[in-house]
C-alpha cells in the first residue's frame, strides 16, 4: 500500500484478494484509479502462486523497472550539509534493502549505487526497505570512482571503513558534507575506492567475530553521522 500511495514507482497491475478487509480494498481501488492502474481480485491462494510467497498481505503489483534518479537530480535537490551513500557490490536484496530503510530513517540526502555486481532495487528490496525505495533517491552509476572524485571536488569528503584505520568512527566530524562508502559482503570496499577515500575511518568492535554485516555497518555509520548533525 505504501508504494500505491507514493505513486513514485509505476504499477502495470494491481491484484487484490478478495479476503481484504472493504476499507483497504476501496482505498486500494481509489489510488490504483487515480494512476489508471488496472486491478483485479483473486483469492490468497492465488495470489501467494503468483508471487511465490505468502507474504503478500493480499495485495502484489506488477512493477515497472525501477525509476532510479540521476546523480544531478539527487545533488541539486540536496540541502547542506550534504549527506550521501555509496554503496560498492552490494548483492544480498535483503541486505539492500535494510540499508534504504536505515539511509532514509536517518537523514542521508540520496544513495549511489555502481553497476557491477550490484543488486539491483526490485519488488523484495522495496518490501525489505518497508517501502524507503519510494522516499530517498537512488541513482546508478557507472563508475563510483569518479563520483567520488567528483563528490571531493564540491567540497565533500568520502568517508570509508577499514578495520585497521587510526580513528574510531565517532572522531570523524559528519556535521561537514560527507559521503559515506559500504563495500560488498564478502571483500569490502575495493581497492580503487578505497583509495578515493578522503578519511578512513573504523567501528570499534569488542568481540571476537571477524566483522559485522554490511546492513548494520551502514546503519552505524549512518546513525553517528544523524545523531552529531542533531546533537552537537
């Protein structure tokens, strides 16, 4: 429902099932009329065979592909200080998907994502974000190098993380316009961005596990960088 009433990303078909409660069904039909969005009713059963899942809460869409923004459109709409994501491999929808959530819940002013070995947004993603996809801008970008060169030439630093990095992550001053840069999985940031980096910076970690999952490292970067431009 929550992306029907954004009305940002566009539906082909809407499919409700008859099992709604009339109020979300009229509502559904109201919205899905006012974009000429054609719908159609089917039982829970019918719908979780079209979907293969059964997490539907009666209603599934046919999308079109994402409307991913422009890099000029996510900066000239950026109010100061800016507050940008870069997000290098990231393959696990899930783990897309929690990082929109966190980014938009926390303030970042737009996300960057490459093209190489980068999952793309689709339909789990959106659920898995509870609907960000549809509140803070997504642009895809050919090479995250020269964005960041781009990014340190306006005045903004691109801040990375490497365990072994000489300062902890709440020394770093993210009241300043920042870029903040997540690596993939399983390898990090790779070698090219790391090195386009302004600041490394690192969590400090107190147990014996090797690393933390790439959707809550962003989550914490993205959490000090919110709570100093709030609190200090």
């Amino acid at each position: 429902m929550d992306t029907l009433s954004a009305g940002f990303w566009r539906m082909w078909e809407l499919h409700l099932s008859e099992e709604l409660n009339e109020e979300l069904k009229t509502q559904a039909e109201q919205l899905a009329s006012q974009l000429s969005i054609p719908v159609s009713f089917s039982s829970n059963q019918a719908l979780t065979q079209k979907c293969r899942a059964s997490d539907h809460q009666g209603m599934i869409a046919k999308m079109a592909p994402f409307p991913y923004s422009s890099t000029a459109e996510i900066i000239e709409r950026t109010t100061s200080p800016a507050l940008y994501l870069i997000l290098d491999r990231i393959q696990d929808p899930y783990n897309l998907g929690a990082i929109i959530r966190s980014a938009e819940i926390l303030g970042a002013h737009g996300i960057f994502t490459g093209t190489d070995e980068q999952c793309e947004v689709t339909s789990l993603v959106c659920r898995t974000s509870a609907g960000a996809v549809n509140r803070i801008p997504v642009a895809e970008v050919t090479d995250l190098a020269q964005l960041c060169r781009e990014l340190k030439d306006s005045g903004i630093s691109v801040v990375g993380t490497a365990m072994q990095a000489p300062d902890i992550l709440s020394n770093y001053d993210f009241r300043k316009p920042s870029a903040i840069v997540v690596g993939n999985e399983g390898t990090g940031i790779n070698t090219e961005l790391l090195a386009e980096c302004s600041h490394l910076v690192r969590i400090p970690q107190q147990g014996e596990t090797e690393s933390l999952n790439v959707s809550i490292s962003a989550g914490i970067m993205l959490y000090e960088a919110s709570r100093q431009r709030k609190f200090s």
